[in-house]
DNA sequence: GTAGGGTTAG
C-alpha cells in the first residue's frame, strides 16, 4: 500500500511546489514534508524548492536548505548566485564563492556572469580585479558573456580605460556586448562615449535594435543633443525597428531634459499607449523646467485615468511645489502619499530630502531642521546636503556650519559639502574660515568637481570650461564675449560679484566672472547657431546668479532664446525674461485630487 | 535546467 502511494506523494509534493511558487509560508510546510517522508534524497523536489525560494527572494531560508543538501551539484551552487544577484546580496555571494573554492568545487560557465556581477554591486575594485584574475585563471576570458559582466563591472568602478580596453580586445563582440557596453556608458554619466561607441558600431556595420536606441536617446537626453537623438530615432523608424513604448518613452525624457517641453507635449498626446513611466517623466520633465502647473495638473489627470502613481511620480510632484514655492501644498501631497497607504508608497529617502529642500528653499530652515529630527527614517547626506543647499541660499552660517560638520564627517570625500560651507563663508566675509575649509579639503585630498558647460553643433559636443582657451574657436569665441558684455553693460548690466566666492580683488573678480564656462558656451551658440534656433547650454553643476543675469541680457540683446540645464533644473530665456510658471490656482487642483481617493 | 543589453528619481 505504501508502495503504491510513495510515487503518487511525490508527485503531489512536486504539483504543490509548483502551485506554491510565489508564497513563502507554504513553500516551508512542504519543506518540512519533503524531509519527513525522505524525499529529500535525491534532491529533485529539494532543487525545485531551492529554485522557487530564489524566485520569492526568501535567501535566508534557500540557503539553509542549500546547506542541508548532501553534495549539490554545480548547478545548485549557480541557483544560489543567481538568487544573490537578484536580491542584491553581494557579500552573501563572495563569501558563497570563497566556500565553493576551499571546498575544491570547479565553478563552471554559469558561474561567473553571477559572481562578477556582484562584485559589480559590491563595488569594490580590488575584489573585481583579483576577481578577473580567476576569471583568467580558469580559461573564461574568452567567454563573451563574462566578458561583457567584466567591461560593465569596470565601467562601474569608474574604471573606464580599463573597461575600454577590454570592450575593444572582445574578439567577437555581438549586438548584447555593444548595448551593454553603450548602456552602462549613459549609466555612468559617460554619454559622449557611448556616442562615440554608436558610431563605432555604425562604422563596424554592428545592425542596433530598439535597446540601442534607448540608450541612445538616454544619452543625448544627458547631453542636451535634441538633433542628433532626433536623428537617431528617424533612422530607427526608416530601419522599421521596433518602437515600442520604452523606446517612446525615452524620446520623450530627451526632448524634455532638452528643454523641449512644448514638442514632448505633443508626443506624450499623440502616445498610441501610456503607462505610468509615460506620466512620471513628463510630470518631473515639467517640475525640471519650472513649469510646476502643468507637472501638477498632469498628477490630477493622471488620477482621472484611473491610473497609480508611483514613487518617482510623487518625486516629480513634490519637486514641482518645491520650485514654485508651494509649501503647503507640497505637505498636503507628502501627507497624501502617508494616507494612500501603499506598501509601494511609502515615502524614501528621496521624498524627505524633496520636503527639506521645500521647507529650506522657502526659507523654513528651522522646520527643515525639525522635520529631519522627527523622521522616521535614517537621514541620509542627500536629506542633509538639501538642508545645507538650502543654508547656503539663505545664508545661515550657524545652521550651515551644524549641518556641514555632519556632512563633512559622513562623506569627506564629496567636494560639494565643503565648497558649500565655504561658500556660505565667504557670503559672510569671513576669509579666515573659508582658509580653513580649504585647507581642510586639501588635507581629506578632496576635490572639488570642476565645472563645464556643452553645447551641441554641427553633430558633436563641444565642452567648456572656465577660462578654457582649448577650443580651436577660443579666439573668436573671446572676443564674441567682450563684445557682448560691453553691449550689455550699457543696457545696464553689472556684473554681480557677490557670485564669486574668493577673497580676491574687484577686477580680477570680475574677470573670473566673464569667463565661466556657460558665458563662453553662450558665445559660441551665438558664433556657431543658426538664427531664430535656441540655444541650449548643458551645464553640470549649479549656474551662478551671475551667469543668470547674464543670459537674461544677452536673450533680449539677441533676440535669442537661450535654454541652460543646470545640475538641478532648466532656466528658460527669451526676449530678457525669465520665463515663469504659469499661474494656477492650486487649491482647487489639489482639492480634485483628494476627490479622487 | 542555469549566464550578458533598455525608459521615469538621485
């Protein structure tokens, strides 16, 4: 009889593992049956349970029953990786991968896509190289996927010769190797090379697909190259390949990190299909370029669809009040989102630097201070850097200098802090303390990021930075910018000093001033650009409320409209204004909201 | 039986 029913157990046991897949709870009770009975022998139904554990994520629970298996085979062990890279465990992995080897167990194929991606996420150098060296060791360099993991690990080391080298040694180098080469270039704030690299691959007669393009479009979203992204996309159309809302959706994050709001309002209209990324990126494109009405007025419309937002929506959304000044209305919406009670939706991290940077931007700096003390979360240096941004704005030295001293504890090695507490410094006059910053900074080998500005012409990305003289047009662009800034003097601008934080002398402040890298990207728009076009400045860090004022004058001198994308967000010139987000009565909006839950 | 690529935030 037992005989009878012992095949028909099993069975069962593996039908409800298969039925079980995606809850924990039960998943354990068959456990606990597998043994009992002794099915566990020969590890079939215990490699079914292994594999529906890593799918659930419950690694803890996959790895006792890993253990509990007499002499799993290779196979088991790469389970076990996969599961560690898909839950974001790096460390579990590499200490996973030192037991493989002092046990003598020979990793295979499989193995190590999963082992270098990790180290990937574990984002420690020495370990991927030692790492590379077993990879070699073991005759798998040649494997195109390893070595398309190695590239992409390097690359995000910062590693970039390293990892180019290795691309560029690939000898069969397939379409997945460009794309994730490409792709990992835009991830890692490398967008020109992966420009460069599209036009190798182009060159190579490498045929790109539809995640070519994405990444593309990506790119030139970063850059601020609307034409060439253009381009892209038409060539991809006359290729018929695949558009598909991804790819839609990457167009239109480009025309709007491009400042091309009104063209990425008609694309998102003309969308054959919407989803909630559709909606996010034109809700935080809109918060990016001021227009903080529309991003509001797309949140309710968006409700009215019936469709969810998620957390990047609410990041747009409170970014909107943020830029606009709307205080109360950002709580509303950041109360809104604790009310919703979405396990999804629970405010991050992010969420609560967006209230502080609200609360400070408004001047609130003691509320921001108070809201950081009685959150639930752990701050973060993004929470208390939009505190300190905020310190700077209103120059508060005595906040300021309680907010950097954590900072500057936590994270010594991020520039910005510093220059920002020397800044507030030299706001105030007190040379001695902004020596002080300095001297600190150079003692923690702390660097500040130097600053540029791009402009896109004729195809390519010409870069500036202050003072630069490398340009092959410095001459003309000099002396394009003299001419200006003597046109614009007698308009009556004066240049605003108060920008430049260094104790120094007048005229040498004011020639500091002049040759920022977004006035000598300003003049080469001018030199370069066609008549009645926009031009649009990249810059990456913050703009000087010098340079604002600037672009202010030359936009009415001109009658060009100029577009400039800082670190943070777009400043729109025309015709000697800066253009304003439309009026809207906000009340009203956010009543329709709350309606909609 | 298992392995490499894409969109919204920072």
């Amino acid at each position: 009889m037992l005989a009878k029913q012992t095949p028909l157990t099993k069975q069962m046991l593996s039908e409800l593992l298969r039925a079980s897949s995606s809850k924990p709870k039960q998943l354990k009770k068959i456990h606990a049956v597998v043994i009992r009975t002794g099915f566990s022998e020969k590890n079939s139904l215990l490699t079914q349970l292994l594999e529906n554990l890593v799918l659930v994520g419950d690694m803890c629970y996959a790895r006792q029953v890993f253990d509990e298996m007499p002499k799993p085979r290779i196979f088991l062990w790469n389970t076990l990786f996969k599961g560690y890279v898909r839950n974001q465990l790096p460390f579990e992995s590499v200490l996973l991968y030192k037991k493989m080897r002092d046990l003598g167990v020979r990793p295979d194929e499989f193995t190590y896509p999963f082992v270098v991606k990790a180290i990937s996420q574990l984002g420690v150098l020495p370990c991927g190289v030692s790492l590379h060296a077993h990879v070699l060791k073991n005759g798998f360099e040649c494997l195109g996927i390893v070595a398309t993991e190695l590239v992409m690990m390097y690359m995000k080391f910062g590693e970039l010769s390293s990892a180019e080298f290795l691309f560029e040694s690939m000898q069969v180098k397939d379409l997945v190797a460009w794309n994730a080469f490409i792709a990992v270039c835009v991830q890692t704030g490398n967008s020109a090379i992966a420009l460069e690299y599209f036009n190798k691959m182009c060159a190579d007669a490498v045929q790109f697909d539809s995640f070519t393009v994405v990444s593309m479009l990506s790119a030139c979203g970063q850059l601020g190259s609307l034409d060439i992204g253009e381009e892209i996309y038409d060539r991809a159309r006359k290729e018929e390949i695949e558009c598909n809302i991804i790819v839609e959706n990457a167009r239109l994050d480009m025309h709007l990190k491009c400042g091309s709001t009104e063209a990425a309002r008609v694309l998102f209209d003309d969308m054959k299909q919407r989803n909630v990324v559709s909606w996010s990126t034109m809700i935080v494109g809109y918060a990016m370029n001021g227009d903080s009405g529309e991003a509001l007025a797309l949140f309710t419309m968006m409700q009215n669809e019936g469709l969810r937002p998620n957390y990047v929506t609410f990041l747009g959304v409170l970014s909107a009040c943020s830029h606009a000044g709307l205080v109360n209305e950002g709580k509303r919406y950041f109360s809104l989102m604790v009310r919703l009670n979405d396990k999804n939706l629970e405010p991050r991290k992010e969420h609560y630097a967006c209230m502080v940077d609200l609360l400070g931007r408004s001047g609130l700096l003691e509320e921001a201070y108070e809201f950081i003390k009685k959150m639930r979360v752990e701050p973060d240096t993004g929470i208390w850097g939009a505190l300190l941004g905020a310190c700077a704005v209103h120059r508060d030295m005595i906040l300021g200098q309680k907010v950097a001293d954590v900072l500057v504890e936590t994270a010594p090695d991020i520039g910005s802090y510093h220059v920002l507490l020397s800044n507030i410094y030299a706001a105030a006059g007190k040379w001695d303390c902004v020596d002080k910053v300095r001297s600190k900074m150079r003692k923690l080998g702390t660097k500040k990021v130097a600053a540029y500005s791009s402009v896109e012409f004729d195809g390519k990305i010409h870069f500036f930075n202050r003072g630069d003289i490398s340009h092959p047009q410095s001459k003309a662009i000099y002396e394009k910018l003299d001419e200006i800034l003597k046109k614009i003097r007698n308009m009556g601008y004066v240049p605003d000093t108060g920008s430049v934080f260094h104790d120094v002398e007048m005229e040498e402040k004011e020639s500091s001033l002049s040759h920022h890298s977004e006035k000598l990207a300003i003049a080469f728009g001018l030199i370069n650009g066609r008549a009645g076009h926009p031009i649009r400045v990249m810059k990456n860090l913050r703009t000087c409320d010098d340079c604002h004022v600037f672009s202010k004058f030359v936009s009415r001198l001109t009658s060009r409209e100029i577009i400039m994308r800082d670190k943070n967000r777009f400043h729109h010139f025309r015709n000697g204004d800066k253009e304003w987000s439309k009026f809207v009565n906000m009340n009203s909006m956010f009543m329709s909201v709350i309606r909609c839950y």
